[in-house]
C-alpha cells in the first residue's frame, strides 16, 4: 500500500512538472512559427496568443500513461491500452491541423466518430456492448455520440482563461477517487491503472493551469480541449461500466451524467439559446455560461473560481452517491442538479450578451 501511495504521488508530480516546465517551450516555439489565436469580435482576448498549450497537455498525459504500464509488470501494452493512446494522439492531431488551418464541421465530426470507435472497439467486446443497454445497435450509438458530444461540450466550453484545464484538473482528481473507492480484491490492478490515468491527465492539466490562468500566456486551443473532452468522456464510459458491476444495477449508466453534468449544462444552454434565437449552434461566441458569469461579476478570475466550485461539489456528491450505492440517491441527486442547472440557465439566459456577426443567419 505504501509503495502504491508512492506511485501515485511520483506520477502526479511528474506529469504536473514536466507540462509546467515544457509550456514555456512551447509558448516561444507558437510565437517562432506564428501558431498564435489572433483576436475576433467572438473570442474574450485582446492580443495574439499562442495556441499549441493542447499538444504541451497531451504529451505529458501520453508520456506518463507509457511510464504508468512501464514501471509494473503487471500492465501491458495491450490492445486496450494502445487503442486507448492512439484515439489521444488521433484527436490531437485532429485538433492541431484544426488549429492551423481550420477545418470543417462535418470533417472535424467525422475524426471525432473516428476516434470513439477506435476507443470503443479497443476496450469492449462485441458481447459487452450487447449487455451495456441490450443490443450492439443500441449500445454503439449511444457510447459514440457521448463521446462526440463531450468532445464538442469541452471544445465549447474553452473559451475563457484557465476555465477547462482547471476544470479537468478537478474532473481528474474525481476519477482517481473513484478508482480508488472501487478498489477491491477482484480488480486491484484495474483500478491501480484508472486511478494512474488519472493522475497523469490531472497532473497535466494542473501543470498546464499556471500559464493559462487568466492573463493567459497560452491557450489549448482545439487540439487540448477535444483532448480533455477525449478523456473525460472514455473515462466516464469507463466509470459507468465499473458503477454498473459494483452495484449491479444499470441505472448507475447514470453515474457520469451526474459526474460531468456542467459540460452538459453549458453546451446545452448554448445550443437551446442560439436555436431559439435564431443564431448558428456550431459558431463560435460569447454567450456560453461562462461569459455571462462573467458579465455579471466583471471577473475572470471569479468566475472561474465558481466553475470549480461547482464542479468539485459535483465530483464529491459523485462519489458520496457511488459510495453509498442507492439509485434512488443518484435518480435524485441528478434530479437536483438538472433542476438547479435549469434555474441557473434561466437566470443567466437574462444576462445580456455580445452576438457577434458570425453567429447571425443570413
């Protein structure tokens, strides 16, 4: 147990220290070679800032889940696990030439499907998509378009200094707690491994908040934040799954709704508003929940203090559900949240904002 505490703690520091000490690389070699975000009427920064903070984020996290299977001799470089790391270079890739050259929508959505079957098809067998929800054709779609929409969600949500890497960073730490509460004597190694992923991804993202907390030095960019919404939404298949063998009931499938309901909520609030309006869902501006926080409270900083306030109350009410293992305490604490989301949305639908031309239909 103590060499285990160990572990842990050597591939948390390791992979905050290695993206903290690379960023800064990273950061004159976007300015060397012009990969910067320049500003628009649609985005919050008023001066050209880098973009490859994503790749910075990847590598730490792709590096240290290599050095995770290296140090025990009782992880592999199987086909999950190759699959699992080869969906993270593939999504980054997606999101540098994204970043670079732009890309379009339908494109961008099918290497995002691309990715999640990669995924799917690496970590669950034909007969385990059959028993998630009774049928392969029922389970696919549902497990691809999850990960398709967090993907889109976390790539939505980054729009404002240090909001997701912070954001993840805490999302991170809920998995590892996960895995450490699910830790039994039938899957110790399993768990050890979850829980070191999510080390490695919180790690990363903590190291990468410093220079991207607001005034940021650096931003994700698309290639970082389709990344985290890559993690976050594999990692939430796979806290459903375990949810489900420990508590054998299906309705904890539940369990990573409730574990990431703000990234729902955002990118809900967004599309119900801009559908109503009028507007373009898909384009970029500043009517997020986070810019109109924001215009409220005149602070960055504040408001990004409250986005990860709200999710750490999310991922400790996760776990205390998890732990005790009544449905009727997950059917009602998702309840409660979906309701206070909608109260929310309604308060902040009333929140002026800035539309910029892009978002208006012709």
């Amino acid at each position: 147990m103590n060499f285990r505490i160990y572990e842990y703690l050597n591939v948390f520091i390791m992979s905050w220290l290695f993206v903290y000490s690379l960023t800064p690389f990273i950061i004159r070699l976007a300015y060397k070679i012009n990969f910067v975000d320049k500003p628009e009427a649609r985005k919050m920064h008023l001066k050209s800032t880098p973009l490859m903070g994503g790749l910075g984020v990847a590598l730490g996290f792709v590096l240290l889940c290599i050095y995770d299977v290296s140090i025990s001799s009782y992880r592999y470089f199987d086909i999950p696990m190759l699959g699992y790391l080869a969906g993270s270079v593939i999504i980054v890739l997606i999101g540098v030439i994204d970043d670079k050259m732009g890309m379009r929508p339908l494109i961008k959505m099918a290497g995002q499907f691309l990715v999640s079957f990669i995924f799917i098809f690496s970590n669950f067998s034909l007969q385990e998509l059959e028993a998630m929800f009774g049928s392969i054709y029922i389970s696919l779609p549902i497990l691809a378009l999850w990960m398709v929409g967090l993907m889109n969600a976390l790539n939505f949500l980054d729009n404002m200094d240090g909001i997701i890497s912070g954001m993840a960073g805490i999302l991170g730490l809920g998995f590892f707690a996960f895995a450490l509460s699910n830790s039994t004597a039938s899957n110790p190694h399993a768990m050890a491994l979850i829980a070191l992923i999510s080390l490695s991804f919180a790690g990363s993202t903590f190291g990468f908040l410093p220079h991207n907390f607001n005034p940021a030095k650096i931003f994700l960019g698309d290639a970082g934040s389709m990344f985290i919404g890559y993690f976050l939404s594999s990692m939430g298949i796979f806290m459903a799954q375990y949810a489900v063998i420990k508590h054998n009931d299906k309705f904890f499938f539940l369990m990573p709704v409730l574990f990431l309901s703000y990234a729902i909520f955002d990118i809900s609030l967004v599309s119900y508003t801009r559908k109503r309006d009028g507007r373009r869902v898909m384009q970029g501006g500043k009517d997020h929940s986070t810019h109109r926080i924001n215009n409220v409270l005149g602070s960055v900083k504040v408001t990004a203090a409250i986005i990860y306030s709200i999710n750490i109350l999310i991922v400790l009410t996760s776990i205390i559900v998890f732990l005790i293992g009544s449905r009727e305490l997950l059917f009602f604490s998702t309840l409660l949240f979906a309701v206070f989301f909608l109260f929310f949305g309604r308060k902040l639908d009333q929140v002026p904002v800035v539309i910029p031309a892009n978002q208006k239909k012709a």
